[in-house]
C-alpha cells in the first residue's frame, strides 16, 4: 500500500489501495495452501468470492457427501466481495429486460426473491457466528435537484410496480429527519437493506465452509476452464461439475475476454467523526445513502463511526485491465471527496483516511445470470453490475439448486424457474470500441449530472438515456 498528499485538505496522507479499507481494518487474512497437483472432486468452484463461497455453502448444507473444492487465484474476498461499499440490498440487475422478455410476473417473483435474500444473508451470518456489523437500517436514495426529484418519484412508482409496497416517498423535511444531506429535496426508502463489513462477511463465510468441509485452495489462478477440467499452473482438477463464479476477473480466463466487462468503481473511507459532527448530519438510522445521479453515489456509516463513499472513478481500463492491490487515481479520491463535501458541507475538513478500486462484472445486456449447461456440466453465475453483495447469495442457492436438478437429487425449484436463470447473453466488442463506448457512456453521465447542478431547473435524463440504450443498459 501507498500513501501521498493532495492539494485537497480532506485527501492528504489517505493510504491508497492495500487491497481496501475493510482489510485495513479487520487484517489481511493468512493465506491458504495452494493446489499441491492433479486432483479429483465432485464439484469445483472457480472463484472465493460471495458467489463462489455461497454456492460451496449450500451445496454442503444440501448434500453434505459433496467433496467440493474452491480454486482462488489470490485469497478468499480479494475481489469485489472484499472491496465493495457493505450494501446488502435488495437491487437486482436486469430486472425490467426480463420483464419484457418473460412477463412481469416473472419479474415480480425475481424481485421478490431478492428482498427475501437480505433477510437469508443475515439469517445464515447469524446462524455461523459470523459477526459482520451488520445493521438493517434500509436503503434511502436522495435527490438534490429538482430533476433528481423527477427520477427520484418514477424510481419509487416503479419499484412498487414490482410488488414492493412497503416503500416510503419523503419530501424535504422529511429526509433532512434521517440524515441532512444538503440540498436535498427528496427521497425514497426501502426496508429490504442492510450495512455491513464485507471483509468480516468473506472472511466468515470462508470459515463456514471450511467447516463443513469444502476445500479451499488459494493462490491458485485458474487459467482454463473446459468440460470436467478447471486448469491452473499447479495441477489441473477434475470433476462433473466446473462453476465459473469469477465475476470482474473472467477476462483473464482463456476465451473469456470479452464475457464480462471488469468495470472499475472507487471508494474512500474518512477518519472516524466526532459526535458533534454525527449531530450535525443525523444519519441515526444508518441506512445505506445513494443519491439520484446518472453517476450515482452510494455510502453507509461504519460501525466505527467513518463514511465510506464510493462512485464510479475511471470506469473501465482498456483491455479490460484490472487495478493492481486496489491503488486509484488522485483525481477519483478528490471527485469522492467533493462529494462528500457537497452532501456534507461541515465534513469540508474532514481526513480521508483510505482510497480503494475494483471491478465489478457487467455483461452486455447489463443482466445478471445464472447458468448451468447440462451437456457440459459447466455452471456459472454473476455480471452483477454492482448489486453483489445480495446478489450473490441469491445466484448461489439458484446454481446449487441448479446442480441439484441436474444430478437427480431434486426438480425444478422456485429458484430454478426465475427468469434469469440460463439466460443467455452476447459478447462485448473487440478493443477499442468497448473503451470508447464505456468512456463515451459515463462522460456523458458527468456532463448530464454538471448541467443539472448548474442548472437546477434543467432535465438531462433524456442525454443520459441516449447513454443508456448506446451501452444496451436499457
């Protein structure tokens, strides 16, 4: 890890990259032993990460005389799960194109299905022992302008189309009640979301699995997956079924550059704040803070008692490259901070203390899938676009009741059933059109978001919508 100074009072002497915060606060983990040769098992997992260590998770609980091994190129959390801002909510990507392609109800039931998973998360953290800080406070997403306002209220009708009516719409007053973003004229709250660790999440859930039995190699890189094969420098490991759960790092697999995009996101974490600055921004009920933006911004309060925010930085590097230990950019950590400092003009002061990177796995169509081919036995699940942390669970319990099926242990299932399951899904373009398109793409989200700040009475969703169906968001 580094450190440097900044020409912004709130960056200087932040500590850049170490992976992340949440491994600077809660250690790096002591390594597992790597693949020692050829090996057999009935199933192998290619990724320690939320998706990977889920699914090992519940193929145990399901069919304890499963030898399942996990395969990590680093260690367990060293991605996203490791990285990520500790939002466990209830978002899903792809929802409303699989509305369109498979009816609303079945979009309904995915949706509903994702507000049952914060609950299971927690359930099972609770259920292991595993002590994440997490803490229900919900999701509150705000918005300082009137545009935003606009947004803010089709958000909110269309999540209640979708069956969740347990929703809340706040005006001014109102959402300065729960946390005094400045400007904020707006807001929308949901119940089904949580804060947490996300490295004491990875680093239990690692544990769990351990216990019951699953193998875990790390510092293994997988660098070939075929049929009954999951290829590394050490050995190669067999088994019926192989799981691709590699989410922003599928790039670096042999015929998988162009799969996922790793799409890069940042994050800052500030010095812990004093209760007098606590008073002057509320956030008593520590729910998750996103905000309305086309480049939208997402945060939760620590149980330490920091702000950690992140946004989008530089959001892609050409061939689909990935950062290296988590270092970013100076410009990034000073676009964070004045974030910061625009929500919460007293905090103009405070230190950030750490900056951090990682990908996040976005498919072309921005859908999350889950798939098994039974002709091969090869299973994979993610392009989350940044909605993980529950997601994954979710995806897990779908590919574990999907080798399930396929084995003769069960039928078809609710999980098996939902629309996004064997969804398939084209590639990206070849380089530089990818680069240009994701540039193009979040420049023209910065140019929307500045004129609507400038010009508060001015609209830019249809700028950004031109983004979006460019990129094929929409």
């Amino acid at each position: 890890m580094s450190s440097w100074a900044s020409s912004a009072v709130g960056t200087v002497g932040a500590v850049n990259g170490g992976v992340s915060f949440w491994y600077a606060d809660d250690g790096l983990p002591a390594v597992r032993e790597p693949l020692a040769g050829d090996a057999s098992a009935d199933v192998v997992i290619v990724g320690g990460g939320y998706t990977g260590l889920w699914t090992a998770y519940y193929l145990k609980k399901a069919a304890p005389f499963l030898r399942v091994t996990v395969l990590e190129q680093k260690f367990c959390g060293y991605g996203a799960s490791g990285r990520n801002g500790g939002w466990l909510y209830n978002g899903v990507a792809g929802r409303d194109r699989y509305a369109k392609l498979h009816g609303h109800d079945a979009a309904v039931r995915l949706q509903k299905a994702m507000n049952d998973t914060v609950d299971e998360v927690i359930r099972v953290a609770e259920a292991e022992g595993i002590d994440a800080d997490v803490h229900k406070g919900g999701v509150l997403e705000v918005a300082t302008t009137p545009a935003q306002l606009a947004r803010l209220k089709a958000f909110h009708e269309h999540e209640l189309s979708y069956g969740e009516k347990d929703r809340e719409l706040y005006g001014a007053r109102e959402t300065a009640a729960r946390v005094r973003v400045a400007d904020a004229v707006g807001s929308a709250w949901t119940p089904h979301g949580a804060r947490l660790h996300p490295v004491k999440l990875v680093k239990g859930l690692a544990a769990a699995v351990e216990a019951l039995g699953v193998t875990i190699h790390e510092s293994t890189p997988v660098t070939e997956i075929r049929p009954k094969h999951a290829v590394t420098p050490y050995g190669t490991v067999r088994a019926p079924y192989i799981l691709r759960c590699t989410e922003g790092f599928t790039a670096a697999l042999k015929g998988q550059k162009r799969t996922w995009l790793p799409m890069n996101s940042s994050m800052i974490a500030t010095e812990p704040l004093t209760d007098e600055q606590w008073a002057s921004i509320g956030w008593e009920g520590r729910e998750t803070l996103g905000d309305m933006a086309h480049a939208y911004m997402y945060a939760q309060r620590t149980a330490d008692g920091r702000i950690a925010l992140g946004g989008r930085g530089v959001p892609y590097r050409f061939g689909s490259r990935t950062d290296n230990d988590g270092r970013t950019q100076r410009a990034t950590v000073e676009a964070l901070h004045d974030i910061l400092t625009r929500f919460f003009p007293a905090l103009a002061g405070v230190r950030v203390a750490h900056a951090w990177s990682g990908v996040l796995g976005v498919p072309r169509d921005w859908c999350a899938t889950v798939t098994l081919d039974r002709s091969t036995g090869l299973g994979w699940a993610g392009g989350y676009v940044g909605s993980g942390v529950a997601t994954t669970n979710l995806a897990a319990r779908t590919l574990t009741d999907l080798v399930q099926q396929d084995s003769g242990q069960s039928g078809p299932t609710d999980l098996t059933t939902l629309p996004w399951t064997n969804h398939k899904v084209r590639k990206w373009e070849p380089e530089p059109l990818r680069w240009l398109g994701v540039q193009a793409m979040y420049a023209t989200y910065r140019s929307a978001d500045q004129r609507e700040r400038l010009h508060p009475s001015s609209d830019s969703s249809r700028l950004a919508q031109v983004a979006d169906r460019v990129s094929g968001r929409h």
